[in-house]
C-alpha cells in the first residue's frame, strides 16, 4: 500500500507540473499559430521503444558472436530511426493554425469548433488533431493548401463552453515517434439550456401598452384544425368533429390581425420549479414561437426582450438564458 501511494503523488504532481508550464507559456494564442522548434515535443512512441529494443538485441548478440552482417544491420536501423525523428518533426515544423469559429447548441448535444489548418511549403501526412473529450480528427494535406477542420465537444451545461487545448499531433512516416504540439484559442462556444420535452401550452402576454390580455385580437379566418392539446380554450375545439366521434381537434386561424401575443415571464412561472426547470421551460417555448412564426416578449430577472419575431430574436433570447445569472465559463467536465 506504501509502494503504491509513493509511486501515484510524483506522477501526478510531474503530470500537473507539465500541464501547468505548457499553459504558462502560451495561455492565449490569438490570429495564426506558427508551429516552431519551441512549441513541438517529441518523445518515441511505443512502437518506437520496442524497436529500440529490438536493435539493442542484435547489437548484444553481434558483440556476442563477432558478427560483422549483424553489426551493418543494427547500425542501419538505427541510422532509420534517427532519420525518422526529423522527417516526423518536419511534418509538423512550418504548420499554421487558425481559429475560424465557435457554433452554439443545446445542454446534452455537441459543440462544433472550427480551425484552419496552413500545410506552408510542405506536405503533411497523418496529422491529428484533438480537444477534451473530442473524437480526434486525422488527415494528409498536401503542400500549400489549408483545410477547415470542425471538432465537436460535447455539452452539459448551459453557458460558455470553450474549446480549450488543442493538441497537434503526428508519428508519420513510420510510427517511431511521436511530435505535438500544443495550441490554447480563446474561442467559446454558446450551450442554451435543454428544451423541456413536453412543455404546457404557451401563456398568453398582456399588452405593455394598454394593460390588456394580448390574446387573438380582430377577425381571424379558419386555416384548419389540429390534434387537441392540453390546455386549448375550450371555445376553439371542433366540437362537431368530437360529436362526430371522429376525436378531439381545435380549430386554428390565421390572418389579419389574428395573431397571438406571447409574452414569457420567468416571475411567473410555477414555484415548484426550480431555476433550470424554468429554463428549460422557457427555451421549449421560444422554440415554438419560432417554428409557429409567433411573436413573442421576454421577461427576465433585471432584463427583458420586447414584442419581436424572428431567428434573430429567438437567438438573442435563448443568449440570454444560456447566461442567466451567470456570465462566467462553464467547464466542458461540469455534469
């Protein structure tokens, strides 16, 4: 048990003193990374310390037995593997790195960020790239050509999420060893909260203006009927259909001004959810709102939205539920 503990601290401590230097010297890149001598590690992989190994062998049994064609043959090899540390650092000596863009997406989905890689003057082979939790992207590209890059981050909590480390890496031409490189954009993502599965029916709004409940205002023309849903003003259901037995159904409008006015309201929202929930709420409608083509307001602790419609105002809304309350970083790992 002694054994044990002494072995695991020093690791852990040189793990987290590495991290902390590579952090240290480069905590913000900003613009275009050039990779240099002084940003690429190489270290031998594991292919490369059993080939190590291997020569170190024919080199003991051709001392052992005074063999001249086994001398040739470890001194070949590893003529080869110190060739393949330059070949495997010029794959990455000379790279430019980009920060292009940061999408946004929903608590419990994933993040696209996008980079631009510069392969310069030389052509690249088996070059990957990764972030946190990240499947890893490889490809070849050829000499003076760039390629965008999109890495996706999964999400799983609201706010900003940003992309952080992003690891360069290649061990082409032959595996032996391995060079990378490190790159820390200050590039952030947005995550909205998760959208309640099955929401109530949307509020109605009352008129900053005038005072009055903003329901369906002027003369409206039927469009048709829909599925009856929880919550629908009696006075809208088909009734003849329901006397019909054919099911329950309500009557839908459109046209001059028969348009409904929503206004949502985080204050008035039941007590018996909690501030997430409320969120989550909140988000589900806005979607509606959208996808019904409804104009709608926002009212929120110390902030508002007036009566607007729009993607445009859907987005700004669901910006300032992602940050409710807090405008601070949400780390990738907080579950």
């Amino acid at each position: 048990m002694l054994t044990a503990v002494s072995f695991s601290v020093p690791e852990h401590g040189l793990r987290r003193w590495w991290r902390r230097q590579v952090l240290r010297r480069y905590p913000d890149d900003e613009g275009t990374v050039t990779l240099r001598h002084r940003r690429i590690y190489l270290l031998p992989t594991k292919r490369g310390l059993g080939f190590l190994f291997t020569v170190a062998l024919m080199l003991l049994t051709s001392l052992n037995y005074a063999i001249s064609l086994g001398f040739v043959i470890t001194f070949l090899w590893l003529g080869v593997f110190a060739a393949t540390l330059t070949h495997t650092f010029r794959n990455l000596f000379g790279m430019k790195v980009s920060a292009i863009s940061a999408g946004h997406a929903f608590a419990g989905g994933s993040l696209a960020f996008t980079v631009s890689i510069d392969s310069g003057d030389h052509e690249r082979e088996r070059v990957r790239l990764a972030i946190e939790e990240a499947s890893p992207q490889c490809f070849d590209l050829p000499a003076a050509s760039t390629r965008l890059i999109t890495l996706t981050r999964p999400t799983y909590r609201r706010g900003r999420l940003p992309m952080g480390r992003l690891t360069v890496s290649t061990e082409a031409p032959l595996g032996l060893w391995r060079a990378w490189s490190y790159v820390h954009f200050s590039l952030e993502g947005l995550v909205f909260p998760a959208p309640e599965v099955a929401p109530p029916p949307l509020p109605q709004g009352v008129d900053p203006q005038g005072g009055t409940e903003m329901g369906r205002v002027g003369n409206e023309d039927l469009a048709g009927v829909r599925e009856y849903q929880r919550g629908d003003p009696l006075q809208r259901v088909a009734w003849k259909a329901v006397a019909r037995g054919v099911g329950w159904y309500t009557k839908a409008f459109e046209g001059g001004e028969g348009r409904h006015f929503i206004h949502l309201d985080y204050g008035k929202l039941s007590g018996a959810l909690d501030t997430e929930m409320r969120l989550s709420r909140l988000t589900a409608w806005i979607l509606l709102c959208e996808r019904e083509g409804r104009p709608f307001a926002l009212t929120l602790p110390q902030v508002a939205l007036p009566l607007r419609k729009g993607v445009a105002h859907s987005e700004e809304a669901l910006t300032l539920l992602a940050l409710f309350q807090s405008d601070r970083t949400v780390a990738g790992d907080g579950r």
